[in-house]
C-alpha cells in the first residue's frame, strides 16, 4: 500500500454487487484515505445514498446533484481524486467510458480525471465474455486503465449460478486502489492578479493565559489563514501573516509574525494594515482574557474558583473604523441564525464581506481541511459556496477582495 494517503474517488455502479460498497468505503476510511463518491442511478436501486454517505461520511453525488443548480462544474472537482475506482462496473459503464461518452455525471467525470482509474467488473459471464464487452475493456487497458477481476464464483441473484463475472471483495479492492500511485498534478503558475498589493491575514488562535502555565484558547487550526497567505502569495502578493500559536510550518515566501494574545494579535495586525490594501482576518481570536493573570501557578483547590474576565479588543472593528479604501474581509462562526447575524457584523464593523462557517458541521469542523461557508454582505445578499478545500475557498475569497479592489479604486 502507499504510505500516503489518497483522495480517491469511488463510482458505485449498477450491479447487484454495489451493496458491498459501503465496506470498501469504510476500509478506504480506515487506511486514511478521503473519499468521494458518485451514485449512478442504477446503482441506488441497490443501495441507498444514506448507506454510502455513512460510510463516506459526506454527501455522494448523483446524476440529481449534477443536474441541479450549483455554481461549480462537480465533475470537474470530482475528477481532482488522487486514484479513481469504479465498483460493480457494468457493461454499461465500460461501454460509455471506452466511447468517450458524457450523459451522466459518472461517465463525464471518467472524461476529465488524470489520476489512475481501476475497474472492478461485476456481471454475469455471458455478458463479460461477450466480444462488445472485451473490446472495451482492451480500450480502456490501451490507454492504461487497470483492472481487478472479476473473479470465478456465484454471482447476481439467486439462481444465476456461476462462473467468471463475480466482483473481488472489498479488502481486496481496498489494497488494490491504494497501491495503484496517486495522482499528484505538478503545480502550476497562477497569474500575478495580486502582483503589487500588499495583504494582511490573521490566523490560528489566541491565548489568553490565567497564569504562566493555563490559559483560555479554542481549537483553531489555522489552516483557513495559511492557505489565504500561500495563495495569495502565489498570486503575487506581498503578504504578511499575523498568526497564533499553530502547529504548521511558515508559508514560503510569506513573512509570519508570532503572537500569542489577542491584544498582541490587535497591535500587529493594526501595525500591518497601514500599508496593506486588503486585510483577511481569519483568526479566531478569544473574546476575553483574565482581568489580573497570576504571576505563579496557584495549586489546586477543592473548592470553586471565579475568574473576573474582561473584554479582548475587536480587532475587526477597530480596522473597519480606519479603513480608508483598504478591503477588508471577516469570518463568522455560528451555530444558528447564521446568515443574519453575519450580516449585522457586517454592518457594525465596516467589513466589505463575511465568510460564514459552522464550526459544528460534519467534515468542515475545526481542524479539517475542508470548509463549507457562505459569502453574507453588508447589504445581506449572501451566497452559499459548496464544501471546497481550504485552499479553494481562499481562491474564491481573493477573487471576491480583488473585485471589490478593483471597483474602489476604478483599476
């Protein structure tokens, strides 16, 4: 197996074998890997997208997620997997792949990955003998698509009998997808879009000690922060990254100032701005700190402890009232009435947008590398963007600060 995990994409077809996906989903979890899955519609006549979403613990996609309203091409994200396996692969699914057709979202998606992609055949021996069927397969081996099986064995529903067209387990297929190589796609140049402006962007968490070993703090991971300072950075920007104390290593090309409290994340944020055009404050600064932290470690006591706290500075705040021309961009984590509290952030500190996250949602929780947020205006117009990699959702963000640059300033 490979020793790092894969994005796989996993396409469940229309054979009676797809209820045994569920299992390799589970087993590809259990190895590391992160998962993504497409439905075809023949398959949920086997298994129900509740099952697959479990065991892949997020939303699978069908042909009734491409077809509806959303503003991303998902085959083309979907096509991004490391290493793609089709599961209970039908004649059918080999004929459309091996003529290059695209009327559904699993053939479409097989068009545009660049990863490997094995297939794991699951039909009778009649039809996977058949000279249409063989042809396909050579097609697709031709062009360097792998293939697991199918194995001899009773296969399909009661009474078909045997013979060779029996889909390979799931721990078989598990070690076969993550030993095939992943997908790793060279980096590209992006265009300098940023080149000449200068950005400022707040990561991580605060620590606001109560004596010199305990303190208040939360779980943020500073991914969000990281990947805006690389990106931005990558787009030619001068930027300047004002963190918390986080366990990743310095973007390159980035210049990091470490603090730790938030009044020292207030004052070199602040410092940071006066030369900046568009400040990004995703850090999840402590709203307060204790009023008189100890000198020395007290000792525990048996009985009830009150600690008088008092009010951080707003950092978002203070640079919405000194904002000048400059863009500037919050987060906001609610757990309820998210688009509307949002919004009057948004109008009391001055800020151009809000990008609003939930930190309790499954799989864009703190520390993940995945966010789900929507966009909410000052004006409350808000747009919900799909669940995007970290490093997605800082593209889209830049691209929305640089818009707003550029219609300030007429550039």
């Amino acid at each position: 197996m490979s020793a790092e995990p894969h994005r796989v994409l996993v396409i469940v077809g229309g054979s009676v074998a797809a209820i045994k996906a569920p299992s390799l989903l589970r087993r590809l979890h259990e190895a590391g890997a992160e998962v993504q899955v497409i439905a075809t519609r023949a398959a949920l006549a086997f298994v129900t997208p509740l099952s697959l979403a479990t065991a892949a613990e997020r939303e699978i996609a069908s042909d009734d997620t491409w077809f509806a309203p959303r503003p991303d091409a998902q085959h083309l994200k979907l096509a991004r997997a490391d290493v793609s396996v089709i599961v209970g692969a039908t004649a059918d699914l080999l004929a459309r792949a091996a003529h290059g057709l695209a009327s559904d979202l699993a053939s479409a998606t097989l068009l545009s990955v660049r990863g490997p992609v094995l297939w794991v055949p699951a039909m009778n021996e009649q039809m996977w003998t058949h000279p249409a069927v063989q042809a396909n397969v050579a097609t697709l081996k031709s062009w360097g698509h792998h293939f697991l099986g199918p194995v001899e064995g009773a296969f399909g529903t009661a009474g078909e009998g045997a013979g060779t067209g029996r889909m390979a387990e799931p721990e078989e297929i598990a070690a076969a997808v993550l030993a095939l190589p992943p997908h790793k796609p060279q980096a590209t140049s992006r265009t300098p879009d940023l080149q000449g402006l200068t950005l400022v962007v707040s990561a991580g968490p605060t620590r606001e000690y109560l004596d010199p070993v305990r303190f208040i703090s939360n779980p943020s991971s500073g991914k969000m922060g990281y990947a805006v300072a690389s990106e931005a950075q990558a787009r030619g920007a001068n930027v300047i990254l004002v963190s918390g104390p986080v366990n990743l290593p310095d973007p390159p090309g980035v210049q990091v100032i470490k603090v730790e409290s938030a009044v020292q994340m207030h004052d070199a944020v602040l410092d940071a701005a006066q030369d900046a055009q568009i400040i990004v404050m995703t850090a999840a600064v402590a709203d307060y700190r204790a009023a008189a932290p100890k000198s020395e470690k007290e000792a525990k006591t048996a009985g009830e402890v009150s600690i008088h706290l008092v009010p951080n500075p707003d950092i978002l705040a203070a640079l919405g009232r000194e904002k000048a021309g400059r863009v500037l961009v919050g987060f906001a984590m609610e757990t309820h009435a998210g688009v509307e509290r949002a919004t009057l952030k948004a109008q009391r500190k001055n800020a151009d947008f809000i990008l609003l996250n939930y930190p309790t949602q499954s799989g864009t929780a703190f520390g993940g590398d995945d966010n789900q947020v929507t966009l909410v205006r000052p004006n409350g117009s808000h747009a919900q963007w799909p669940r995007l990699s970290k490093r997605e959702v800082a593209v889209r963000l830049l691209d929305e600060a640089l818009q707003v640059y550029m219609q300030r300033t007429g550039a």
